[in-house]
C-alpha cells in the first residue's frame, strides 16, 4: 500500500494540523492506497479539507474516486461514514429513522441516526458515492449542511443539528450515466471540484505491481498498453467507459496470475459490456496484443 506521499512541508503541516487525535470511530479509518496520477490531486483534495471545504471528485467510472476518499480519510486519521446514492435514497436513508425499543417493559420510540447525522455529532468526514445518482427532491435536505452553517434540522425529531469540528463532506460524481441527473448549481457551488482522470503509463505499471497478484513484468507492460488504448477508444466513443475502468483492469490483472490473459480480460471487462459491437471491439484489441 503507498503510504508516503512526499507531500509539500506546508501540506504536510496541514495534515498534522488537522489529524484527528482521539480513538473514536477508529474501525470507520480507511485504509487508502489510492495512486495519483499526478501530487496536485491529493494537495488540493488536503488543502481544501484543512479549510472546512467540501470536494466532489469527478471522473469515469474505475478511476478511484472511492480509493481517492479512503485514502483522505487515511491521512487525516479521520473517521468516515458512507452513503451508497440510489434512486431510493431517501430522508431516512440520510438522517435516520424512529424505531420501536424498550426500556424495561416499556416500549419506547427511538431514533437511529443515519450517516448524515453520525458524521455530524462525531465531526468526521461523510462520503457520498454517485451524488448525481439520487432523487433531486432529495438533495436540497444537504444544502445546510454543505455550507458555511453546517447546520440541518432532522425532519424526524424537529431537532437542529450542528456539525462539530472536523466535519467534511467529500462526494463523488459519474456524469452522463444511465440513471443520473445533472447536479443543480446550487449544490455543485458548495463543493471545490477535483476532476480525477484515469492512471496511465509507469504509475499504473507501478500499481498493478503493487496492488495485484500479477508479477510477469511482460505481461504487466501489455495490460498497460490494453489500458491506454481502451482508454482512448472511450474517449472516442467506440467503447463506454466501463471498459476503461482502471478497477476491472486490476482484477484482469489478478485473475491473470493463474488463468490466461485472455480469459482474465474476457471475465473482468469484456463480459460486462451491453453491446456486442464493443465486446467484439475489446476481443479484437486482446487479439492484437496478448
């Protein structure tokens, strides 16, 4: 896992700064291990953290948005809670619900906070994965929290709740898929943007090595080279972006420790395209070099 960064002396202050000190929560720490392709992504992503601002990390799918939080919440020590969006989220799937409890033998109405809430009276950082996935009804509940007053009411309990310090929203966005919807600019204006792109070259050589089982030197320099062309095919449009995904290169790569590479790449990548006339392009591609 890489765990030195050779961040700035000013970011790393920053980090120490604002390093969570106590042992609360200290199961909801990730563990990181998220590669940059270039340090202006993790000194931006700290820098703006250290000030109380929001991120929205944005990029294709499989570029590791999600390893890129993670490893946010790694460095600062600090605690994270998570939503998953979906077309089902909900008020409750955020704050929380009321449920039946007892004390003694007498029933009792509870409520159990959700991730928005726990993240708040902990002060920790609240990842939201695919933000543009949820219902637009839903969202304006966040606006509170995501600027200067830190601050809901839980519809549940009419209770205000402020955001303690250390409280950090850090989201994640995959643009132009099947079941989004574009953020309103309200919203997207509470958060500093940091576009992620897709690892290439020596630093994803670099990762395969690091972060799969696959050791053969030659055959990890012709993964890197399926992965830039598939790269440059989705930006073209001739495959989506699924099959660029740096996450399903990683496990093509793994799998390709023990079985052949072109049946690695068949389960991890190809099989999970729609079209046929993509499966037929990415067949065509792990021809040509495997």
């Amino acid at each position: 896992m890489i765990t030195n960064y050779n961040l700035p002396e000013k970011i790393n202050d920053l980090l120490i700064e604002n390093t969570r000190t106590d042992n609360n929560l200290q199961e909801l720490i990730k563990e990181g291990g998220y590669v940059p392709p270039n340090q202006n992504l993790l000194i931006d992503a700290i820098t703006a953290l250290s000030m109380g601002k929001n991120i929205l990390l944005k990029g294709p799918t499989g570029t590791g948005k999600t390893r890129f939080a993670e490893t946010l919440s790694h460095l600062f020590r600090q605690p994270m809670f998570s939503i998953n969006c979906s077309v089902d989220l909900d008020a409750e799937s955020l704050m929380g619900f009321k449920t039946i409890a007892y004390e003694g033998d007498k029933q009792v109405i509870e409520f159990v906070p959700g991730p928005v809430t726990s993240a708040m009276n902990a002060g920790t950082f609240l990842y939201i994965d695919e933000i543009n996935m949820a219902k637009p009804e839903t969202l304006p509940l966040l606006n509170g929290v995501l600027d200067y007053r830190r601050t809901v009411t839980n519809p549940f309990t009419n209770e205000i709740i402020t955001a303690q310090n250390g409280f950090n929203v850090i989201a994640a966005i995959n643009e132009g898929y099947i079941g989004t919807v574009p953020l309103n600019e309200a919203l997207k204006n509470r958060f500093i943007v940091i576009d992620i792109p897709y690892l290439q070259g020596e630093q994803l050589e670099e990762l395969i090595q690091s972060q799969t089982r696959l050791t053969d030197k030659k055959l990890i320099k012709l993964f890197v080279t399926l992965s830039e062309d598939l790269i440059n095919a989705a930006f073209q449009g001739k495959v989506s972006e699924d099959a660029a995904s740096i996450r399903a290169l990683l496990d093509a790569c793994d799998l390709c420790s023990i079985i052949p590479p072109k049946r690695a790449i068949q389960r991890a990548i190809t099989e999970k395209l729609d079209e046929e006339r993509e499966k037929e392009f990415v067949k065509n591609l792990t021809d040509t070099l495997f």
